[in-house]
C-alpha cells in the first residue's frame, strides 16, 4: 500500500552543532513501553530521502524552486521518490535538505499528510555521505535512504527480505544497464553480497553491468564507518563496506529513472503516467492534465499539462507545460520543461529545452538543449 499523503505531523531540526529546537520522543513508560523504540514503533524504519542538491541540469527551473519541489504530476518529485513506499514498515520520513531548504521546510510545514516527517538542514553542502551524517541525530536503528531525484518500481520488501537473510550493514538496489560508466557499478556473488564497488568507473575499470540505483537499507551501525565533513557514500562508504561483505545487493525489474535531466525528467512524467503515480488529475490520450480534457487541439502524448495552457495546432511529446503556458500553432516540442506563463511562439522546434517562468521563445526558433530564463 502505498503512502497516503494526508495528515502529517512535521519537525525542523537545524544542521548538526547549530543549536536550536530538539527531537522529542514519546516518554517510552507512558506508551506501552515493548511497543514502542526511541519513540517509534518496534520493527518500523525510517525513510532517508537525501535531497540537498542543487538540480544544476534543471536550470532555469530549479533557480527558484529546489529539485525536491518540482512538480511531477499532483505532487512534488520529492514525494514522487517515496511513492508505494509500505505503510506497514515506513513511519517517518527524514529530509537532508540544503538548497532552498526552507521553501522544502515551508512546503511540507503548509500541507497535510499520513506520515511523520522531519527536516534537517545542511548549512553547506557535505555530499551524499556527509548529508547522510547529519542526519544520525535522529536515525534509530535500521533505515531507508533514498537519493532524492529517483523514480523505481523498487518494492523495499524485496531489500527487507534480502538483508533478514544476509545480514550486514546495508542492502542496495541495484539496476541492469548497458553502459555503466556514469554509475556507481557492484559486483555481486551467488548469494548477492556485494564483492566490489567502484563509482564511475572508465570501459577499462568495468566489472559488471549492475549499477547503484539510489536506494539503499541500512542500519545505524553505518555512521560507525562514515568519516567527517563532506564526503561520499558512493565513492569513502560503499567500497569499504564491499570489502569488509557487509553489504548486499538485489537486482530489480520494472523501471528506474533518474529524474535529473530534461529528458529524464520527460521518462519520469511517463513512468507515473503509465504506473498510476497520481491520485488527482485526468489522463488524456497518454498525458496528464491537471483540467478535464486536457488542452484543446493539441497533438500530444506522455506529456503533463497544467492549468490554463494554451497550445492549439502544436504537437507536444514527452514535455511538461505548467500553468498559463502559451505554445504557438505549428510548433514542435519534445522533451521541453516550460515553466508557468512562458510563451513559445508559431513554427518553433524544441528538444531538451528548459524555460523558466514568464520565458520568451520567438516566432521559428530552433533550439536544442538551450536552458533559457524570463528576461
């Protein structure tokens, strides 16, 4: 069952040394005591989303809303990435956040969901292994962890069984791709222990086809192996926990995506679209439209469309348009972001182009992989 979204109780903590509100948890005497562990229930795990990015490749987009924020659908990636996470097993979400991490804070502070969550900030950035670290104050125990730009069809019971059987320190999901050199690449034994861990390896270095998919389980005992200040689970934590066969790895099917990119991004939207990943909105021949219908007179497909958008005698593909866009007859558009109110012109082709809000596009302009804010 996947997580509702109603509901939540919320905390802010600051970055580890700064001071500021503490972390209370329930008196253990005074709620049954057996039931419950540093304030949560016994056998529950906390989810780990890892989300202090900047979203650089998403620019201009991501100039006045940091990555976790951006819309996918009805609801932010962020929320997107801990989509179908169980009930049963996940009571609280923990978000290492840093850029613009108070309109994360304001966000979630202003909503109303079904789970727990807490936000710790990252005064400056400490790299996957360092945001991770300071969030230990508030971690018990074992725990997911998420890198925040995923979206899978990861079932984490699958990572649960795998690490009650094998034991260690963690339990990686991992993917098939054919190039594995812009991934962290795992080697991995007939009992799915992973032998080696190498990040972003050269042809020459390549050992394996399986890669790090960004999702992990792993037990507090992993902060024991962390060193201080910035630093990378990919790169100081993995490889020693491989040497050491303390950590596992479970090859999974489905779908994986790293939302990064323009073009990643456009196989997300798809991936919700076709796996039901909403709970508002209508699907309008293959798209997603916040309005029924969708809009009027346009040729599109696997695209996502906000209110108000105005795109009539253009061909859409694989693009996502919010509110009040404004796309001119006989133009062409794949895997275009386009932020509220811009306006793309007649006759223009599009690909791999990033408009920020209020961005201007002429009357024939032909762009590819342009990233172009309001002027």
């Amino acid at each position: 069952m996947a997580l509702p979204w109603y509901s939540w109780m919320f905390m802010v903590l600051p970055a580890r040394g700064q001071g500021g509100p503490s972390f209370n948890t329930p008196d253990e005497d005074s709620i049954g005591g057996e039931a419950f562990q540093g304030g949560r229930l016994r056998g529950s795990v906390q989810a780990v989303v890892l989300a202090g990015g900047v979203g650089s490749r998403l620019r201009p987009w991501t100039d006045t809303v940091p990555k976790p924020l951006l819309p996918m659908l009805d609801r932010t990636l962020l929320e997107q990435v801990v989509w179908g996470m169980p009930t049963g097993v996940v009571d609280e979400i923990v978000v290492a956040g840093g850029y613009r991490v108070q309109q994360i804070t304001d966000h979630f502070a202003a909503q109303e969901h079904g789970i727990d969550v807490i936000i710790v900030e990252e005064s400056e950035p400490l790299g996957t292994g360092g945001a991770l670290a300071n969030c230990k104050d508030v971690i018990s125990g074992r725990f997911a962890c998420f890198n925040g730009d995923v979206i899978t069809s990861l079932r984490m019971e699958d990572l649960l069984d795998l690490h009650n059987l094998n034991g260690g320190v963690g339990t990686l999901a991992l993917w098939e791709v054919e190039d594995p050199t812009r991934f962290g690449i795992v080697g991995l034994d007939d009992d799915k222990r992973v032998t080696a861990f190498k990040e972003k390896p050269t042809p020459e270095e390549v050992f394996s086809n399986l890669i790090n998919a960004g999702s992990y389980l792993l037990e507090e005992e992993v902060f024991d192996v962390m060193p201080t200040g910035r630093h990378s689970l990919e790169r100081d934590v993995f490889p020693l926990l491989a040497e050491r066969g303390q950590l596992n790895g479970v090859p999974f099917q489905g779908y994986f995506i790293d939302a990064g990119t323009p073009t990643s991004w456009s196989d997300g939207v798809e991936a919700c679209i076709e796996h039901g990943r909403f709970t508002g909105g209508h699907v309008v021949d293959g798209s997603w439209c916040v309005e029924p219908g969708g809009p009027i007179g346009v040729r599109h497909h696997a695209s996502m469309f906000g209110r108000n958008v105005n795109a009539k005698g253009a061909t859409v593909e694989r693009s996502t348009l919010l509110d009040d866009v404004s796309v001119g007859q006989g133009t062409r558009l794949n895997d275009v972001l386009a932020g509220q109110g811009a306006v793309i012109g007649e006759g223009c082709i599009l690909r791999d182009v990033v408009l920020g809000p209020g961005a201007v596009v002429e009357d024939g302009e032909r762009l590819t992989g342009e990233r172009r804010a309001a002027v």
